[in-house]
C-alpha cells in the first residue's frame, strides 16, 4: 500500500508522522472520504470544499486542493483496486503538547482503503448520547471522531450497522458516519443542518435529486416513519429494515427504492456535481 505524505507517495510501512503531531495528541485535525470507483473519484470537488470549510472552521491553513488532487491520482494510481475510499487527513501538525499550536505547518496524508459493496438495507439503533447542535466543532468534519467510535461499537453489539443520534433539544440528528431521512405520508424528509448534523455531501445530492425537504424532526419521528434510509459516501442512499426492535419490513419501500434509483443515476451521470 502507499500513501501520500510530506508531497509524495511513500510506502505506507515506512511512512512517518511525528508522535506529537496534534492529530494524535489532541484530534486537531479534518478529514474526508472519497468514493472512488474503479480509480474514479466521486464528488471530489465538494470534499474539497467541506474540507476547507472544516478547516476555516479549526483555524487551520487552507489545504492546498491541486496537492491534494495530485496526492489522490497518484495513491489510486499507485493502489488499484475496484472499490475504495480515498482517506485525506489534514491535522495542525507537530506542535507542543498540549493545545497550542506550535509553528509548524499540517500534516496531510492521502491513503485509500479498499470497501465492500453495502448492502441495499441495513439495522439502526438509536443511542442515548447527544449530538451539540451548537458547538465549537458542530457541522465540521474533524478527527475528533471517538463519540462517534463509542456509539458505533454499541450498534454493532446489537447486530446493527449504524447509530443514531438526537441533539440536545431532543431532534432527529445524524448517524455517526451516514445522515438520516424518514418518509411520512410520501414525502421524504431530513434533518436540518441547524440540528448540528454533518453537511453530509450525499445528504445535499439527495436533497436536490429527490426534492427532500429539510425539516426539524422529534427523535420519535422515527416511530412513526413509513421509511427510513440513510446516506452517505460509502453507503450512497441505503434502507433501514430495523430500528431498534421495530422492524420495517419490505425496506426498501417503494419512496427509498425510487431514491436509490435516481442517485445511482444522477450519479452515474455526474462523477463530480457541483
Ligand atoms: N455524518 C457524519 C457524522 C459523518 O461522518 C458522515 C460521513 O462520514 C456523514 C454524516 C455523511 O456525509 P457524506 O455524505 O459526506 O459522506
């Protein structure tokens, strides 16, 4: 396997990072997963631009999108593989220990991990732990992603795929790596970005090929729903068939089928919609 460090590929056995860089010590850090398909990225532009957007919203130095384009030709180049996830890491760098920032410069490394196909439905459960619709790192994509683990664990202990989570005003929030829709009475609905969710790039795709509407939602929305799907970049648009202990049977229904259908069209069509 070889990766992208320091401006070019190395072996990735070989490569190093210094054990006080501030991704490590502190989770001072951002990243993004890319599709790529057959050494095909999907979406790359808009990773691009969430990842400056995270790190705008860290007070991290812009990342440099020609080296990181350069860096993502080269690792899937450099790895071929049919299915696989383009890892961009992008940290505060060497820096002393503790929380300040010292005066080097970000760390950022490019690896690719390959992926299996998901499956068209998957199990959910939700979580007691919230989400902060109003913090620091709210709707930024950072390293700091051990919450996420925790909850992520605790899906799997129960046979699931995913967790779901509410805000602190009790909302319908997020997965730890996938955004959340219901479909009530027809209509597909998602939560607002104001409910401190991710801006998830498949959620915006979704949004604007299916004409899904960005509602605020009560946790026991859930309860009610007619169906279920998640999305995101190694899930595209995926059903539930259980949440919790309720079981939706027949997912995906006939509305998530449908908006499958269109996003593997529209983005069949469309390596990179802007
Ligand atoms: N929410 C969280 C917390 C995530 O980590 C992710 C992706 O990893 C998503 C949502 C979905 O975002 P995207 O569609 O950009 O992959």
């Amino acid at each position: 396997m070889r990766i992208w460090l320091d401006g070019g590929l190395r072996e990735a056995d070989s490569a190093r990072v210094s054990v006080f860089d501030h991704g490590l010590t502190v989770g001072d850090g951002i990243f993004e997963t890319v599709k790529a398909a057959e050494g095909r990225t999907f979406a790359l532009t808009r990773h691009l631009d969430r990842l400056t957007r995270s790190a705008r919203g860290l007070g991290l130095p812009d990342p440099d999108h020609d080296e990181i384009r350069e860096a993502c030709t080269a690792v899937l180049a450099a790895n071929p593989m049919p299915l696989g996830r383009l890892r961009i890491t992008y940290t505060g760098g060497h820096g002393p220990l503790g929380s300040d920032r010292g005066e080097h410069g970000p760390t950022l490394v490019v690896a690719l991990g390959e992926t299996a196909r998901r499956p068209d439905s998957t199990a959910v459960i939700t979580v007691p732990w919230t989400r902060n619709e109003r913090g620091a790192l709210t709707g930024l994509k950072t390293t700091s992603y051990a919450e996420n683990v925790v909850a992520l664990a605790r899906a799997h202990e129960q046979g699931a795929s995913e967790a779901l989570f509410a805000n602190t005003v009790g909302q319908l929030c997020e997965g730890t790596g996938s955004n959340v829709f219901v479909v009530l009475n027809g209509e597909i609905h998602t939560p607002p970005v104001s409910s401190g969710c991710l801006p998830g790039i498949t959620r915006a795709l979704a949004v604007e090929w299916t004409g899904a509407k960005e509602t605020d939602l009560p946790l026991d929305v859930l309860d009610r729903a007619d169906e279920i799907f998640l999305t995101s970049t190694l899930r595209d648009v995926q059903a539930v068939h259980r949440l919790d202990d309720r079981e939706l049977p027949g997912a995906p229904g006939p509305v998530t089928a449908k908006a499958m259908r269109i996003f593997e069209e529209r983005a069949g069509a469309d390596p990179d919609p802007r």
